[in-house]
C-alpha cells in the first residue's frame, strides 16, 4: 500500500501565504483608489509649447477671421431674408383666402337672387352675367394687345452689301493704311512710279555689285525703300534670248512711315470735312477701286470704313498685315483683291 506524502511541517509557511494574501489586498485596494480618482478628477488639455507666431501665421489668422466674419453675417443677413419672405408670403396666403372668402360668399348671393326670380328673370339674369363676364375677358384683351403694341420690337435692318465675288484689281487704285485705330493716305502709287523712273538710272551701279539699296521720298510722311538685284544670265538662257550678260530687277520695296501715329481717327475721318473725306473727292466711284492695308487692331474700324466706301460706290479690296509688317511688294507679290 502506497504511503501518503508527509505533511509540510516546514516552519513559518503559514505566516508567509498570510503576508502574500495581505499584499495582494492592499494592491487591489490602491488600483480601486486610483481608478475613483482618476474618474472624479477634472480634465485639463495639455497644450504643447509652440514657438512664436510668426507675422505669415498673423496674416493668415486675420484673413480667416474676416472671412469667416463675413460669412456669418452673409448667413445672417439670408436668414432675415427668409423670415422676411416667410411673413410675406403668409400675409400673401391670408389675403388670397380673404378673397376667396368674398368670391365665394359674392358667388353663393348671387345663386341666391337668382333662385327667388322666375324664369324668365332668370334667363334675363344669366345673359347679363355672361355679358358682364365677356365684357371683362374683352377688356383683358385690349389690355394686353396695347401692352404688345407699345413693346414691339424695332425693325430688323439688314445691311445689303455686293456681292462677295473677289475680282483682281487692275484699273485706278488708291491706297490707306488702318492702324492703331486711325486711317491714312498712303502715297503708294505716286511712290511706285518714282521707283520706276529711278530704278531705270540706277543700273549701272551693278556692273560691279550683286545688289544695290536705296530709299525715296519722303512723299506724305512716307519713305520707299528698294533693292535691286543683278541676275547673270545662264548660257542656256543666254541662247534663248540672244544675248548674254545680266539684268537687273527688283527684289522688294517696302513703305517706311515717318511716325508711328499717321492719319487721323476713324471716327473724325468718317465726319464731314476730314482729310479722309477730301482724298475720296478727287476719286472717281465706280472707276476706282480703295484698297486698305489693315493691322490687326483695325479690323472691326475696317467694316465701318467699307461700308462707307460701299456707300459712296467705291470698290472696297483688303490686306490684312501681320503686326510689325510694313506695306510693301515684290515681283512675287500678288494684286489686291476688290469686292
């Protein structure tokens, strides 16, 4: 038979289970403490130290105050406006069932003297109703015929210019410049010719360069510059025409303008007495045709000034010019076009 364990008879051990037991009650007792005053105790935000605003965060901080300001009596102010309407529109409702009221209490009289009439009364009756009624609906007809009458619309004008068929320019032509908003005479032909007479002069003055420059005028605050060039003759040109050597041709001209404000504004040049007026006068309509070099800030003066031309019985041709561009031409050019 086995023998059971021998008791612990070990001095103290007893006493020893007793400390720990004590300990453990007395832990348990601090955590409840604890835990009740922590619970009971008031709460405080610990706020880290920052450095110091800076002016950015100033300026920032104000704006959004003002803002934030000005919305709140934008709110408001929409708020009134909503009680505002609010009242309104109930004041609007008390009245329309006020009348209501009165139509209906007018609408039950009526329908009362007409039961006590007899039956002829009440076809009498009922006729001056319905004429009343029509009387009214005929009034509310008149009156609004007289409202459309006194808002009719203004007549549609439609402007009736030739027919957009371009045709080269051939004939007599004249020539303005339109920029920055004035308009003025540009000596084109008067310049061109002189280019003509001189170049013819000036020939001789390529037997030894390739190219030669020079500038004419100035005729009405206008200067012409213009390149000749010389061109050798191949052999097998050279055989086609008989002879050898070189010509001489132009390579370009341009209009150089003395001032940067020539002319003077469209409005004035439309008026009677401008200088505009006074170039046209010794043009012939019909016989010549105006050719407007226009920049691109002159295009919606350009419409006002051909319809004008229109007017008057001229033929209108455009060339539009990129800015900075000077008016000019080569013999690759092309002829104005007229309309």
């Amino acid at each position: 038979m086995p023998r059971r364990p021998a008791q612990d008879e070990t001095p103290g051990h007893d006493s020893f289970l007793d400390i720990v037991a004590n300990i453990v009650g007395i832990l348990i007792i601090l955590v409840l403490v604890v835990g009740v005053r922590v619970k009971n105790a008031p709460v405080t935000l610990a706020i880290p130290e920052t450095a110091d605003e800076t002016p950015q965060q100033a300026a920032d901080l104000k704006r959004h105050t003002a803002t934030e300001a000005a919305l709140r009596k934008d709110v408001l102010a929409a708020h009134g406006e909503i009680r505002r309407l609010a009242e309104q529109a109930e004041a609007y409702a008390g009245a329309r069932n006020a009348l209501a009221t009165m139509v209906a209490a007018a609408e039950a009289e009526i329908d009362a003297r007409r039961a006590k009439l007899g039956d002829e009364a009440r076809q009498e009756f009922d006729l001056k109703r319905r004429l009343a009624e029509s009387q009214v609906q005929l009034a509310a007809v008149e009156q609004q015929r007289a409202q459309i009458e006194t808002a009719r619309e203004s007549p549609v004008v439609i402007e009736n210019h030739p027919t957009p068929i371009s045709r080269t320019v051939d004939g007599n032509e004249a020539h303005f410049q339109l920029l920055g908003g004035r308009i003025a005479w540009v000596p084109l032909t008067r310049l061109v010719d002189e280019l003509k007479a001189r170049a013819k002069r000036q020939t001789h003055r390529l037997q030894f360069d390739s190219e030669f420059t020079e500038t004419i005028g100035p005729v009405d605050r206008f200067r012409l510059r213009y390149t000749l060039v010389r061109k050798e003759i191949t052999p097998e040109m050279a055989m086609e025409l008989g002879y050898g050597g070189y010509v001489v041709s132009l390579a370009r001209f341009d209009l150089l303008p003395l001032s940067g404000e020539l002319g003077e504004p469209v409005d004035e040049a439309l008026a009677a007495g401008s200088e505009f007026r006074r170039r046209l006068a010794g043009l012939r309509p019909g016989r010549t045709t105006v050719t407007v070099w226009v920049y691109p800030d002159g295009f919606a003066a350009f419409r006002r000034v051909r319809d004008e031309l229109y007017r008057l019985g001229f033929s209108v041709a455009a060339r539009p010019l990129v800015e900075g561009d000077l008016i000019g031409g080569s013999p690759e050019g092309t002829k104005s076009a007229a309309q």
